[in-house]
C-alpha cells in the first residue's frame, strides 16, 4: 500500500467508527400493554375456534390434509377444506415450545426469541432497492451483498430476513442458492429459509449446516434458521408453503406462521374480525407443524393492518395497525408462544413520515411484547422497496429503543449523594468527580443525530438526517470484510452451491 493509501484507508476507518452498542441480548423489563381486557381476548379466542370448527381452512397439500387427518382433523377432499374441534387445536399446540434459540455459524450470535427477549432482523422480500447515490432500482446480488454487510456491521441487526432483497438477474429455479450462500459468507447470524416448497428449506438447512461445520442430523436438535410462512388470507395455505412448513418442522427448524391480514381487503374491516381471522389462521399453521414434529419451535406471527379505503392500497404503522400488534401480542402469550411483528411503513421516502411510521410500529412491537421484529430495518415503500438510508435511521431508533430498555441502576453509587452532598445549592455537577467518572458512558451517544446547534450545524453544512445516513452506510461499506469462514466450510459451501445448481438446472430442463 502507498503512503496515500494508507493515509486514505486510515481517514475512512477513522469515519466509519460509528459509535454504536455492543453486540448483546435486548430484554423488554417492562409489562406489556394490554389494549384488550381478558374477557375480550376469551371473545377473540372463542371466534377464532368457531372459524376453525365451522368453517375451516382450505389447505391445498394433499400430504398435509392426509398429516391432520389422521391426528383427528376433519377433511373435505372435494374442497381440500380442513375443519378442526377446538380439543384437538389446544392438544396440538400444547406441545409448541414457548422459546426457540436460533445458532448461526457464529455460536456468539444466537438469538432467543420467547420470554422477555426481542430480536431485531433485516428487512426481507422487496423487490427493488433506493439510496440517494443510485436512485431506485430493481433489486440485484451486488445490492444484495451490500445490504448484508451493512446487518453484519450493525450489532443491533441481529438475525438476516428472507431476501433482503430479491436478485432478480439470477436464475429463478437456483436464486435461492446464491442468496444462502451470501447469507453465510457476508454474515455470520442466523437467518430465514425460503421454504416455498420441500427443496428451498431442505437447502437453507444444509447450507447453516455447512457453515457451522455440523450435519443437517445435527441440525434437528440445535436449530440454526427460521421461515417465514405467510397464509393466504383469507383461509387458505398453499401447497409450496405447506411443504416448506412441514420439511423445517421435521427437521427441527422454527416456523413463523404468519398470516398476512389486511383489514378492508384480506379480512373483514373491523379490528375484532381481522384478530379473530389471524388467529384462526396462525393456530391452523401452528397446529401443523406440531402434527408433524411435536416439540418443534414455533413462532405465532402477525401482520395485521388496514388498507387506504380510498385507494385500496396497504397501508402501515397506522393505529389501527399498532392496536393489532399490541393485541396480537396478548393472543401469543395466551398460547405461551413466542410472538413476530414487524417494523412497517407506507412512506415511499426516507423521510420524515417513514420515521413516525416506524416508530408507531416499533412502540406497539414493543410494548406489545414481540420477540422478534421482523423487518426491523431498512423497509419502505410498503414493503416493495429496500432503503440503504433507511436501514441506517432504523438502526439508530432501535439502538435507542435497546438503551431505553435497560434497566436504571439504583445502587448507592449511582444514586450520587455524595455528589449532591459536595455541589452547593445553585451550583453545578459539571466539574463533580462522580460526573468525571462517568461522563464518557452516562448517556446514550448517536451515530446519525446531529446534536450540534443551529449555528454550528448551518456552518458546517446543514447536513440533514437523510444525507447523514448516506454518509453512514457509505463509510460502513469502505471499510466492511466479511466475518472469516474457515477453509474448509468455505469449499464444502461452494462445492455444495455447485452440485445443487446443476442437479435444479438438470431437473428444471
């Protein structure tokens, strides 16, 4: 390296040293809150068993209609329509464990996702991807790799959702591949199948295994990856998606069920009737994965919002959708489940509106009790887009929801009397050695904030939040490397990627 390198890679890992919090498990001390009194969450549960006992789900698997038959189901082959006695709903899910710790390659970023604990992911699933540098863009596996290594720099973006985004450039029947491979090389935390179908789980596992230097035997009994299976609302679970279900259930692999709700659209238009749908539709899904591996970890997932009546189009961090969070949240503990919600906006900008959205969503998650907020940085647009800059400002509100939720220490030298015993009335703890002790780690400190005055900030360019985290991303990603991966993983992995690329090519012709 020249002399002018070295001067320049030093000046870019000096502004890349964000100041941000370590790696840790986030706990939720406070109680949740309870936007439904008992007798109402009794009146939700009791509709719910009535969707299920009269009109059923349409489950469009013939081996999962067969598979909840036989644990006393009641199936219309005509109709692929399965109805089921409230009994055999709570027999089934009885055995759903009411924790589930995910171990990606790195064993120091397990995450547990049940009991007080919450786990903030990536976003997953857009389509496209904006930044102010490039604009917005359908979504490619340059960005692809880009928006993990910004969840692998950012220690508050604990685990890899579905697809940050979707690297439409790669070959449909193999893209998934690439994606798991990335998943692993660029990170090192867990991260979520696309289980549409037997193959895309089955793969999703074999490539955590490999990366973790285990079996996919091994695997079954210390899960390392997650799905996330989306009902068709209303009613309804798809034969790909039911396979991909039953295949992470039989291999020990934790299932999100996770009916997708709009009210006004995929639900009837009041709030009761969207909660009574979701939780006749989560239950279904959760019962099936019991049937097939009692003991299986399982996530009671929600997303339920309205629609623009206006319009029709999806609409979120609304508060409709922020009472149904909360009140999802009171559904989940009832079944003693770990419970998934999501960090979702409308805005089609990261700008202001995309901030108070989130935050709505963030609060009701929460205070709701969530375990794992999926989404929890980087969605915009509804969902249709991923944000670079977005991600950045979601990274800041979840450090401070991190730091907001540690405990307040009241030990006697934290309560300072002695400083208050030596500071004369009217004078000031600027100078107290109890302040000099302390003073570098007593407040949380930002890395997008500007807390700066007007005068200063305008002397220095009155730089504002979004093109601050233009900057953030942008020194992040000059100086990322991926985490290393021993060599021998790392040729088992592409030697694994290779074989399955020409067996689904072969196959596909």
């Amino acid at each position: 390296m020249t002399r002018s390198n070295a001067r320049r890679a030093g000046r870019v890992r000096e502004k890349a040293e964000i100041r941000q919090l370590p790696w840790r498990r986030v706990g939720n001390p406070f109680p949740p809150v309870e936007v439904l009194r008992p007798e109402q969450v009794d009146a939700i549960h009791d509709a719910s068993m009535r969707i299920l006992e009269e009109m059923g789900i349409e489950v469009m698997s013939g081996e999962a209609r067969s598979l909840l038959r036989s644990k006393g189901a009641k199936v219309d082959e005509a109709t692929t329509v399965v109805t089921f006695d409230r009994a055999l709903i709570a027999d089934l899910i009885r055995t759903a464990p009411s924790s589930v710790t995910l171990t990606p390659r790195n064993p120091d970023h397990a995450v547990t996702m049940g009991g007080d604990a919450i786990v903030f992911g990536l976003v997953a699933g857009p389509p496209n991807v904006h930044d102010r540098v490039n604009g917005r863009r359908n979504g490619n596996r340059t960005d692809y790799r880009r928006l993990l290594s910004l969840a692998q720099s950012f220690n508050i973006i604990h685990m890899v959702g579905n697809q940050p985004i979707a690297p439409v450039e790669l070959a449909a029947e193999t893209r998934h591949l690439d994606c798991y491979h990335d998943n692993v090389v660029y990170t090192d935390r867990a991260f979520h199948c696309t289980s549409v179908g037997r193959d895309r789980a089955m793969d999703g596992i074999d490539i955590m295994a490999l990366s973790r230097g285990i079996t996919r035997e091994q695997m079954r009994e210390s899960p390392g990856v997650t799905t996330i299976i989306s009902v068709n609302s209303p009613r309804r679970l798809d034969e790909p998606l039911a396979e991909g279900l039953m295949t992470m259930s039989e291999w020990g692999q934790c299932v999100c069920v996770t009916p997708f709700t709009l009210m006004g659209a995929m639900t009837p238009v009041t709030l009761a009737a969207a909660l009574a749908q979701q939780n006749a539709e989560a239950l279904a899904g959760i019962a099936l994965t019991q049937a097939v591996r009692p003991g299986s970890p399982v996530i009671y997932g929600a997303f339920t919002s309205n629609v623009d009546m206006r319009s029709g189009a999806p609409t979120f961090g609304t508060p409709e959708n922020a009472k149904a969070t909360l009140a999802a949240g009171q559904l989940a503990r009832r079944y003693r489940l770990p419970y998934r919600s999501s960090n979702a906006c409308t805005s089609n900008a990261a700008d202001a509106q995309a901030v108070y959205e989130s935050q709505m969503s963030i609060w009701a998650s929460v205070m709701g009790h969530s375990n794992l907020l999926y989404h929890g940085a980087g969605w915009l647009e509804g969902g249709l887009t991923a944000s670079f800059e977005k991600i950045v400002m979601d990274a800041e509100m979840l450090q401070q929801i991190a730091e907001m939720l540690t405990p307040i220490a009241t030990d006697e030298a934290s309560m300072g009397l002695e400083a208050i015993r030596d500071v004369a009335p009217g004078g000031h703890f600027f100078g107290s050695p109890h302040t000099m002790e302390r003073y570098e780690q007593a407040f949380y400190t930002p890395f997008l904030s500007d807390w700066r005055n007007y005068g200063t900030w305008a002397e220095a360019g009155a730089v504002e939040a979004e093109a601050r985290a233009t900057q953030v991303w942008q020194a992040l990603l000059d100086v990322y490397e991926p985490p290393a991966m021993p060599q021998d993983r790392l040729e088992a992995l592409e030697a694994f990627v290779a074989r399955r690329k020409e067996e689904l090519t072969k196959g596909a012709g």
